[in-house]
C-alpha cells in the first residue's frame, strides 16, 4: 500500500479528488475502514458520544483518547490517522497544549492531531507546529463549545459569524494547518471558503463544494438510530439487522437449538 499522508492530501486537493474521511475508535473498525480504502480515519471525541454514551463531547479525558488512538493504529495500513484533542487539553495554554499533542503522537503512535477553533487558539496551533506535529483545524459547529452555543444548528448563517469563519481558515491555512474539517455551515459559504485556500476542507453538512467529507461511522452505517440530522446519509441499517440477530441468537439459546452437534466437542 502506498501511505497516505499529509501532503497526499493537499495533492490530492490540487488534482481535484476528493478526500474521503471516517471515524473509527477501536481495533475491529478501524481495520475494516482501512481495508476498504478511506483516505483517512478521524478518532473523533465523538467517541464520548459513540463509546461512552456521555450527551456531549466535553467529559472524555486525553488518556481515553490516547487509548482509542492507540488500539486504531494497530489496525491501519495504509490511510492518514487523526486524533481529536479533547476539551479542557489544550484551551488553557499553548504549553498544555503541546504536552497533549506529543502525549497523543507518543503514546498512541497517532500521525496528526486535530483542535477544534480559529484566532483562538493561534498561539496553541503554532506551538505544536512548531515541533512537527501535523495539525488539522476544525470550524463552524465546534461540539466543544456547544454550552457556549446552546445547540447544535447549522453554523454561520449571519454575515458576522461567516465573516470570521473566512478569517480563520485563512488564518489556519497561513499558521501552516494541512487541512480544516467544516461543520454544518451553509454549502455556499462551504465552497467559498474552500475555494479561498490551499489546503483541503473536509465537510460534514457542508455542501457538496469543499476537498472532502467525513461522517460519524456508526452514524453513517445506522448503528445509532436516534440522531437523524439532513447531512446524514445511512449506507446500511445495523441497528434493525443486530437486533435482529441478537433476538434469534436469544431464541435460539432458550429453544436449545443453539449449540447443535456440529457446534460443540
Ligand atoms: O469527533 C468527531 O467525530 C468529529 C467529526 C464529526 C468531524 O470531529
Ligand atoms: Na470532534
């Protein structure tokens, strides 16, 4: 397999193909997700929602992250692995930031980090920069910050808050970021922002106009059924077919079908 890598990416933004992107947090989905050939694979702190069944992505810690990073890169070969860093990791300072950043690359083997924020975090993003570590931005809906916001609606429909969404990609792509994942923005102001720089922006409910997309995989595979927003779209409908096979397993137990003479020594 050839890798992919960083600069891959920003290539692949020049040549016009677009970047495929999913999340995984374990060993199992990770080798699938690799397997089939995504271009990269984001453990996302949505794995506080997805794994720990928190309601936001505030509460899950760095050494939580470290080890969901860790057991997917035992299970990739060939794609680009990014690691979100968790709130309260690096909000404080540019130095707290750069010791999560390096425990991350250490300890779970990861290839970049990904930090949610614009002009606010500017000096925290050149730090890590600074010391090799590859960092991907995060605009529009930040998650992090949803006590700030209060919902989780589409992002930057007012010219104020689209006018700095355009000043921090700008910012991101000159601090030296190899690419910005867009959260739920209009898709026109997506496709500006994305024809505006360099580097590749990855959208999820951003439009059809940026370098890529990325979705929750547990959403987009239909293992969560709860969460319907419109950028959402299900490939299959695992929550229905495992019920459906954990109630025949069941059924099968009390029947005493399950073993029969071929599945026992
Ligand atoms: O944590 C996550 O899954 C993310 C994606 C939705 C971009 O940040
Ligand atoms: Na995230």
């Amino acid at each position: 397999y050839k890798r992919i890598t960083v600069k891959s990416l920003v290539e692949m933004k020049r040549n016009g193909e677009k970047i495929s992107m999913l999340t995984a947090y374990d060993y199992t989905m990770a080798k699938i997700v690799d397997s089939a050939g995504i271009d990269v694979i984001l453990v996302g702190d949505s794995a506080s929602n997805v794994m720990a069944g928190h309601e936001t992505t505030v509460p899950i810690t760095l050494d939580q992250m470290i080890y969901h990073a860790s057991s997917v890169i035992r299970a990739i070969q060939r794609c680009l692995v990014v690691v979100d860093l968790p709130f309260g990791s690096y909000q404080s300072d540019p130095k707290e930031a750069l010791r999560s950043a390096i425990r991350i690359m250490k300890e779970s083997g990861a290839h970049s980090i990904k930090l949610e924020g614009g002009k606010e975090v500017k000096d925290s993003i050149k730090k890590i920069l600074n010391a090799g570590i590859p960092v991907m931005g995060h605009l529009g809906l930040t998650p992090q910050s949803i006590y700030k916001f209060g919902t989780y609606t589409v992002r930057a429909k007012e010219e104020e808050e689209a006018e700095k969404l355009k000043e921090d990609a700008l910012l991101l792509e000159k601090l030296g970021c190899f690419a910005i994942v867009l959260e739920k923005v209009p898709a026109k102001l997506a496709q500006e922002v994305a024809e505006s720089i360099s580097i590749p922006v990855i959208g999820i409910g951003a439009g059809a106009g940026v370098d890529g997309q990325v979705l929750v995989t547990h959403d987009m595979i239909g293992m969560t059924h709860e969460f319907h927003p419109r950028f959402l779209r299900r490939y299959l409908n695992l929550y229905d077919e495992m019920t459906n096979a954990f109630e025949n397993y069941i059924s099968d137990v009390k029947s005493v079908d399950f073993p029969n003479e071929n599945e026992q020594y």
